[in-house]
C-alpha cells in the first residue's frame, strides 16, 4: 500500500507541474501578445495614418495641377482638342462662390473645357422656334446673306441647322434707361454689360462703358471682317514657320495645325472661333489682307463703321495685350450684333464642334470645339445660349461674350469680364440671363 500511495502521489505531482508549466506558457503567451498588439497600435497604425494624411494631400494636390492644367488648356487653351473635365455641379457651384478674392495669372488661354452634351439640346431648341425667323431660299441654299457675289465662285454653306437663330438687324447701338440696373452682388464680374437687341436698352451694366482689355473676344471682330473679305471657302492657305513660331512666341491657344499643311479657309475660320486659335487667326489675317498689320487696319476701319473707334482699338487679331488693344464692354457686345447680322458668323458662333479636312499632317482631322457653349447648354438659364466667344489674358481675366434667347423668343447679348474662372464666368453667364429671362418672363 505504501507504494502504491507514493507512486500515486508522484503522478498527481507531475500532473500538477505539467498544469503550471501550461498555465505559465499560455501567460508568455499572452504577455507576447499583448506586446505586439501595443506595438501595432503604438507604431503601425500611427505610422499608416501618416501615410494616408500625406497620401490624401498628394492626391488632393495633383487633383488641384490637373483642374488647373484643365482650366488653362481648353477652349482658349494650348490645344484645341483638350481632355474632357467632369465637374460636379456642387463643385461647380462652390467653386463660383468663393473665387470673388482668385488672383488671376498665367497667359492667353480662356479656359473653357468641354461638358457631356445633352440630348436635351434639340428641346431647348425646340423651345425656341417661335422665336425662329423662316430662312431666305438664298440661305437655304447655301449662300451667305450680304455677300451671295462672293460666295458663287466658292463654297456654298450647307443647310442652316435649325437652332441658328436670326438676329435683330439694325442700327448697332443701345442705350441706358431709367430701369438699368447693376448686377446682383453673387455676379464675380468685375465688368459687364446686358443688351436687349431689339429695344436697344442696356439693362443691366457694371461698368460697361469703361475700357477694357478685350483678349480673345478680339476674335469675334477678327471673324467678322475676314468672312466680309472672303469669296471662296474652299481656298487654302499654308501655314508658315512665322505662325507657328508667333504663336508660340506669345503663348497662344492654337488649333494645332502644323508647318507646311495646306488648310482651308473654312477651317481657318472655325479653328479662329471654337478653340481660338492664335494659329488660325493670324493665318486668317495673312489670307485676306498679307500680313496682320494691313488686316488689323481692316479691323479698325470695321471699328470706324461701326461708330466704335473712339473707344476701341485693335493691335492685333488674336487678343494678345497691349496697351494700344482696348474696347469696352459695351463694344463687345455691338461687335457681337454685327457679326451675328452675317450669316457665316452665325453659323460658326453656334458650332460646339467642328472636325477639320484631312491633311498630309492631320489625316484624321482637328476635332475642335466650343467649349463655353458645350458647358453652358445644360444650365438651366432661363431659355438658350445660341452663340458665344470666351477670352482670357492675365490683364483681362476670365471674359465672354454670349447671345441668348429666352423661352418666349427674347433676345439678351451679355458681356462680362473678370470673372475669376472659366466656371465663374459661365456661371455669371447663367446666373444674369435667369435673373434678367425670369423678370421678362
């Protein structure tokens, strides 16, 4: 018995060290493991919010150069055919808000950049044909109003689309009334000016008459008296180192044409406008009149016959800034009636976009475009902006010139300049037209 006993006590003994020696193990255990689990929260997961802090400002930085690189190189930009920009309205809308104290710095570029183009644009112009007027047979078929001579021998235009809306003709001229008004205090513009074509009232000025620095609105007069001096849209012209190297010289918004490629004179007039082009423009120039300067001449006798040359002047046909290159605001906007009264100018105004002819250079063509008129289309402004031209100069600011037609068939030409951004300037654009369409209404 005593053996027994004592062999007994002895395996209950090793029962119990094997028991502490696991108790102590699984305390090591847990002890490691709490160790680690203080070392991760203590290290790695700070040192992770660390990188996704640096990360998130790295992603927010590039976000800002590209919105930037965006805003700079469409529309008036350094190439016509600009990557697409996505914006949100609430972006959209914040970013109008807060830029009234933006300072503004970079070169000639508008900025306009291009938006999904709604199949909604044939409603608003179906809203519209009220105010439509019936085209001549001559327009039907093809030829331009006040110049058919010179289109005989050339190119006939194609048929007008039917959102091309005719425009009150007349005397260029407006004037204030006791119902003027400034702007509301949410438009950006430093200046701008609201035209009714029709009565020849300014509705609605904020330093309208002052002078300004026109930049690329220049183009809208640069249009108007090239397509005054063209006969035949299907003649060519030959681009030239010299423009090439002005352009680039000046830091110029191009179509993107290149050395030796032989265009058409219809392109040269679309690239001047859709995605003004400092290399169609002054190519334009050299066609009509062989040189820019003897075609700035042009521009300014233009200016004479409009009854404008006491307060605007031209230097060059692109836009560039110079001190002798000024006009007003309220100018712009008789320069815009002007054009529209032509036919051509009409028809290029409208365009969103335009694919240039196959070249040597460009076998597949330009596709260039409007990049104001594509972004503004889905705005709910009251009724429809039908033509427009945008501009921008470190001196100048973001500026456009627009024509509008409400639902009822009224017709606004707004002007503004200075308005902090190219979406700050479509959305004063939006804003002054549903304000001023809303009262009408």
């Amino acid at each position: 018995m005593g053996f027994e006993n004592q062999y007994e006590e002895g395996i209950q003994e090793q029962i119990r060290l094997q028991r502490r020696r696991e108790r102590a193990l699984q305390s090591r255990k847990k002890r490691r493991l709490k160790r680690r689990m203080r070392w991760v929260f203590t290290r790695i997961v700070p040192f992770c919010l660390v990188c996704l802090v640096l990360l998130g400002g790295i992603v927010f930085g590039i976000r800002g150069i590209v919105m930037t690189v965006l805003d700079h190189t469409s529309g008036d930009g350094k190439q016509a055919k600009a990557p697409a920009e996505t914006v949100s309205a609430t972006e959209e809308t914040a970013d109008a808000n807060d830029a009234k104290d933006q300072i503004i710095v970079g070169e000639d570029a508008a900025g306009d950049t291009v938006s999904a183009e709604p199949d909604a644009m044939q409603a608003d112009a179906a809203q519209t044909d009220a105010a439509q007027t019936d085209l001549s047979q001559a327009d039907e078929e093809g030829t331009l109003g006040g110049n058919d001579e010179q289109l005989e021998e050339g190119e006939k235009l194609d048929e007008v689309p039917s959102d091309i809306v005719e425009v009150p003709s007349g005397d260029y001229y407006a004037e204030e009334t006791g119902h003027t008004v400034d702007f509301a205090p949410d438009v950006l513009a430093a200046r701008g000016i609201l035209i009714d074509p029709k009565t020849h009232t300014i509705i609605a000025s904020r330093g309208g008459k002052k002078k300004m620095v026109p930049a690329s609105m220049t183009k809208v007069l640069t249009l108007l008296v090239a397509v005054e001096h063209i006969k035949d849209l299907n003649d060519t012209f030959t681009i030239t180192a010299e423009i090439g190297d002005y352009a680039k010289k000046h830091d110029l918004s191009i179509v993107g044409f290149r050395e030796g490629e032989v265009v058409t004179v219809k392109d040269l007039l679309y690239g001047t406008i859709l995605p003004s082009g400092g290399d169609a423009a002054m190519a334009l120039a050299t066609y009509v009149a062989g040189s820019e300067e003897s075609f700035v001449e042009l521009m300014n006798q233009k200016l004479i016959t409009l009854g404008l040359s006491e307060t605007s002047h031209m230097t060059n046909c692109v836009g560039i800034f110079d001190e002798d290159h000024y006009s007003t605001c309220y100018d712009i906007a008789m320069i815009m009636q002007a054009a529209l009264d032509n036919e051509l100018c009409r028809k290029i105004l409208t365009e969103r976009k335009y694919m240039t002819a196959s070249t040597e250079q460009n076998p597949q063509g330009i596709e260039i475009s409007n990049w104001f008129l594509r972004r503004i289309e889905d705005k709910d402004c009251g009724g429809t902006v039908m033509y427009a031209k945008t501009g921008y100069v470190k001196e100048s600011g973001y500026c456009a010139v627009s024509y509008a037609i409400s639902a009822d068939g009224d017709p606004l030409i707004l002007v503004t300049q200075d308005s902090g951004s190219s979406w700050k300037c479509i959305y004063d654009h939006v804003r002054i037209y549903s304000a001023f369409f809303s009262v009408a209404g």
